[in-house]
C-alpha cells in the first residue's frame, strides 16, 4: 500500500479540522453538563453533524449529570452496547434504549411530531390478505 505524503497545506487543513470537530464535542458535552440540551438532542444532531457522529457513547453518557464513568459502563453494559462505540454507529434499538432511560420526555415530545417529521422507522403496510383461489 503506497501511503502518498501530506502536503503542508493539506496538513494544516486536517489539523484545523480536527480541533473544530474536538471542539464541537466539548461544547456539546458541556451543554449537557450544564443542562442547557437534553442527551436526545445531541443525540438528534449527531445524525447530521459528523463531528458529533465521531464522539464516543460513554464520553457523552460521562459528561450527563450523576453518571460518572462507572456509570456509563454499567448502562452500557446493561444495554448491551460495546464500550468503544459511536454515536454515529449506534442502532435505532441502542438510542431507543437510551433515550428511554436517560430522556424519556425526549421520545414523548417525537412521539407527538406528525410521522413526517419525526425520526422514526417507516411503518410496515398491513400483511397481505389471502388470496381466493378461483
């Protein structure tokens, strides 16, 4: 595999990337620290944010009030997700599962969007009738 040199330029750009992407997470988690968003919401803009996407679960679940490192571990572990996960990698049953646990009013307030505008699975149509056979 032939790996080609950085040119400074390109360099300079994927660090100055690099500390805005560090940057989001950090003013994210602190959000959530302070309370100023809820873990749903976060949760929500890192499905369009890749900055966000990138952040480790069990930082984010670190950074929520009373939760701790211990804690984190022992949700995850609970719910069966894997400690090195992503936000960007989880599964709708993993946010389900977490959103229930730590923003249940998060999933009250989707529930209550028109199915347009939530971001929910779309509905299976009702199974097919039998068939008559003539």
């Amino acid at each position: 595999m032939i790996v080609s040199k950085l040119t400074d330029a390109h360099r300079a750009a994927a660090v100055q990337k690099a500390v805005a992407g560090r940057r989001t997470r950090s003013a994210f988690k602190n959000r959530l620290r302070r309370g100023g968003i809820s873990l749903g919401q976060v949760m929500h803009k890192a499905e369009t944010d890749p900055a966000l996407a990138r952040m480790r679960l069990s930082e984010l679940l670190q950074a929520l009030p009373a939760v701790g490192k211990l804690g984190a571990g022992d949700v995850m572990n609970q719910l069966g997700i894997a400690p090195t996960r992503r936000l960007g990698t989880l599964t709708d049953r993993q946010r389900t599962a977490l959103l229930e646990k730590f923003d249940p009013a998060y999933i009250q307030s989707m529930d209550r969007l028109p199915s347009s505008q939530g971001s929910q699975s779309p509905r299976r149509a009702s199974p097919p009738t039998t068939l008559e056979r003539p």
